[in-house]
C-alpha cells in the first residue's frame, strides 16, 4: 500500500470508490434507520491514461471525474466523488478549466465536495460519509473529460486544451427500506459544452471517439448492513 494525498492506495485490476453510507428514513414520529454501503466500480478504458510530450517532457494524464447524486425533481443530493482539480478550481498551466466538467459544476451550487487525488487507474480508493436520503428514486451521474483527446471532430485550433468534451453517465436507483443489494451500470447518453459555456446535457454520442474508451464501465452497487 501507498498514501497519495493523504489516502491509502490499495492495488488493484478495478477503481472502487467504497461509499460508506448512512440512509436515514422517517415515517412520521418513528425513525427507521437502513445502512448501505454504495461502492461506486471504475473499469479504466485503454484511453483512461495517457502521455502528453512538451516538448522534451513528457506528462501523464489521466480524466478528470465527478460522480454525483440527484432526486427525481432534479435537485442535487449528494457529491459522492469528484477529482480535486475541479474543487479547488485549479490547474495545471491554466487559471480555470469551466469546460472540464460542466455539467457538474453547474448543478452543484452550494453542495460541499471533497475533492480527492484522480485514480491513476491501478488502485483502490476508500471514501467514508454519512449520507441521508429518504425513500424515493434517484438519479446517479458521473462526468468524465481527458484533457488533449483530439480527433476530426474537435481539432485542437476548435477546442483548445479540452479537445473532445466531456461525457455524461447516467443510472437510476430506487431507494427503499427494503434490506436488498442492488448492482447498477451507468450508461452514458450525453457529453457537456466543450467550451464550459453552459451546464446542459447535450444528448448523443455523435462524433466521439477515444472519449468512449476512457472507461470501460462504471457501476453502483448498493447493499444493506
């Protein structure tokens, strides 16, 4: 094992983002508690780490990400993980990166979130939070973006840094008192502004490319305790 900003990396063939979480449901004057755990399993693609030469010096990349979770009205519930560049707003060789994770940024308004080191794609992170839901249905995104992916579409003279824009998952879950595992593979379905000039989705794939190989999947898994 091995500590990169200030988290313990355990080795491994996938990315788990392990989601200690507490679901609290009320029923008029008496309180059921339902523990979960949420682990949220990253398979990177064979885009998901790449090298980028300046010049003599080469650069390793690797996608920034957001996942995140919003009620059926749409309204943000919960940050479950997001890359610490996008929180702190701060950048290699750049002041700010808007068009990195629009989406996400857009919809998080006031919502704390903790940023943490992006996985380099071998490792295991273990992320711990007390979370609160009531019964409902819930939407579960992530947003993925690689700085540099060019390709005929999105040339480097068109969208700068960014080259292709960023990629939109999406599943839905139905949260419960019911004491049941569920397993759920996101699906993607849609890509932001490449230039971070607004938070919508815009729906489609077309004229993606190596975007679609930064990941290979992502599921939810959430199981009682």
């Amino acid at each position: 094992m091995r500590k990169v900003d200030g988290m313990v990396l355990v080795g491994t063939a996938k990315i788990c983002l392990l989601i200690s979480a507490l679901f609290l449901f009320s029923f008029g004057v008496v309180q059921a508690t339902e523990y979960h755990r949420v682990t949220v399993v990253i398979e990177p693609g064979s885009s998901y780490r790449t090298t980028k030469w300046f010049g003599i010096f080469p650069v390793r990349l690797t996608p920034q990400m957001a996942v995140w979770i919003e009620t059926a009205e749409g309204e943000m519930a919960n940050v479950v993980y997001s890359s610490q560049s996008t929180v702190e707003n701060r950048w290699r060789g750049a002041d700010e990166r808007s068009e990195a994770l629009p989406v996400f940024n857009s919809r998080r308004g006031t919502v704390d979130a903790v940023g943490s080191a992006t996985p380099r794609g071998d490792s295991t992170i273990n992320l711990n939070e007390m979370i609160s839901f009531q019964p409902g249905t819930y939407s579960i995104y992530a947003e993925v973006n690689k700085s540099f992916d060019y390709n005929d579409a999105y040339p480097e003279e068109r969208t700068g840094v960014n080259g292709q824009p960023s990629l939109i998952y999406k599943a839905v879950i139905e949260i419960t008192n019911a004491r049941r595992s569920q397993h759920i593979r996101l699906t993607p379905f849609g890509t932001g502004a490449v230039d971070g000039a607004d938070g919508a989705i815009r729906p489609g794939l077309q004229e993606l490319t190596t975007a679609l190989d930064i990941l290979d999947s992502i599921e939810v898994h959430f199981s009682s305790e």
